[in-house]
C-alpha cells in the first residue's frame, strides 16, 4: 500500500482516539446552515514523507493532482490572488466582486523585497538562494504577514515553506528536502491535497536547481476532523489501500517558471470511490 495512506491513517486514528473535542466552544467556522462546526482536534502533527521512495498520495480516494497542482503554482509561480486564474472553484467562497481574495497568498509571493542581490519577490529569492547559496539555513518564504491580515479576505493556512540543502555521501547531486508549515488543516478536505501540492512543488524545484528531491516534513499545528466529517473518515480508515503510483513530472521542463499543470501526472493511480457532497465549513 502507499506508504501515504498509512500515514493518513495513523494520523486519523491518533486525532479520532487521542484529539480533544471543541464541541460547545465558541467557534469561528460553521456549516452553510448556521450550525456551529466543531471539531476534534490534535496539537502540534508532524508527518514525514520521502519523496525518494514515492510519491505522496492517497489511494483511499483520489487527489487530483492537476487540480492541486494548479494552485499551488497560482500562489508560487502565477503569485496571483484572483481566482479566475483557477479552472477549480475552491476559492470562490473567499472571492470579492472581482474575484480577488485581498492580499492573501500569491499576493504576498509577489512583492518584492530589498536584498543586498537586488529587488526580488520571496519565490524568485528562494530559487537564487537554492543555485547560490544551497547550504544556507535563511531559505524560507512566509505569507502570514500581520500588517497585512485584514486586507485577506482568508488568513493564510499553510503558510510557510523552509528550504534544506543536504549532500548526501557518494552522490553528485545536493538534496532538497523541506518543511511545510501549517496553522490549521481540515483534514478530510484538504491534508493529502496540501501534501500532493508541495511535494510537486518540490520536484519542480529541484528539477529547476538540478538536484535530487529529499524529504518533505508537514507539520500542522491544529490538525482537525469535522464534526460532520467523522463518518466519512472512519470509511476511509476500513478501505482497501493501494499501491503508490509513479510520479512524472516533464523531462522537457527544467525552469520553475515553464511548468504548467499538464506538466504533472500519476502514472497506475488506482484509488477508493469519492464521497458526494462532502460539507465545507465556512
């Protein structure tokens, strides 16, 4: 089975098993009929995946890779914050008249910033530093920006990448390994999508700095289950699991700034039957 499904339900068997209950607490999120969502949360989850050994994905149900591809590259490579940009709608909910969510995400990915190399916004900062200077420990972005958090229309979720060089004995190519950061993570909707993105957004960087993909570490320091959500990972935990698919990522690209998401697929993906019309809360 893909060594990601048994992380997922580990991780869910742990938050089910071992989490604290917000049923009763005042809390901001609610369903689309007014109804409080609460949750059953674990503090402080950390998941570890090795990208070396396979690609990251669930097959309990399918993540569509191109789906969150897209908009991992629309905050990182297009660092737009309008959502006609995104064949999905997952955003529209955030979306103003103009289809804007504020200066949230890739808005902050395009502001450029002072450095002694010159202006440079924080993507293109990262890619120098990766071809530059590999073995620093300064390689990181951060998009929770308090000056500007109440002109977001969403407070950023996973907002932080760390960037880590290592040379591994014996081999020509450095290593790229990172760390996501996360503040909060519905994890029925959107654990193995946020995984799938940023272990893309790995490969497309290593294969830009011409180095070998590493570990990626995601840490999530509210990890939670929905209230209404509890049946339907329970399903998920008694399914069948299959084996991980094969990750390709065009051999003809070899520039951050050319990759699109046809540029990514899952070659044998087998996967679980989707659940209809999964809540969302708001």
């Amino acid at each position: 089975m893909s060594m990601a499904d048994i992380c997922f339900k580990e991780m869910c068997r742990d938050i089910l098993e071992n989490g604290t209950s917000t049923e009763g607490e005042k809390v901001r999120p609610h369903w689309e009929d007014g109804t409080p969502a609460y949750t059953i949360k674990k503090f402080g989850v950390v998941n570890r995946y090795d990208l070396r050994k396979e690609f990251p994905v669930i097959t309990l149900r399918r993540t569509a890779i191109k789906s969150a591809t897209e908009e991992m590259l629309w905050i990182w490579q297009q660092k737009s914050n309008d959502i006609h940009w995104l064949h999905s709608h997952i955003w529209d909910e955030w979306a103003d008249e103009n289809g804007s969510i504020g200066k949230a995400y890739g808005y902050q990915m395009g502001v450029k910033h002072k450095y002694k190399e010159g202006m440079m916004d924080q993507v293109d900062r990262v890619i120098y530093d990766l071809k530059n200077n590999p073995f620093s420990r300064r390689i990181l972005t951060n998009l929770y920006v308090h000056q500007d958090l109440s002109e977001m229309n969403l407070y950023p979720c996973a907002y932080s990448m760390t960037f880590n060089v290592t040379q591994r004995p014996g081999e020509d190519k450095l290593t790229l390994n990172a760390i996501l950061n996360q503040r909060s993570q519905d994890v029925l909707m959107a654990n193995n999508w946020n995984v799938v993105q940023y272990a893309v957004l790995v490969h497309m960087l290593a294969r830009t700095c011409d180095m070998e993909v590493g570990e990626l570490v995601h840490v999530i320091a509210d990890a939670h289950i929905y209230d209404r959500h509890v049946d339907m990972i329970k399903e998920l935990l008694s399914r069948e699991c299959y084996p991980a698919p094969e990750f390709w990522l065009n051999p003809d690209k070899k520039d951050f700034y050319d990759f699109t998401r046809d540029d990514v697929k899952l070659i044998g993906y087998k996967y679980g039957e989707e659940f209809e019309d999964i809540p969302v809360a708001i």
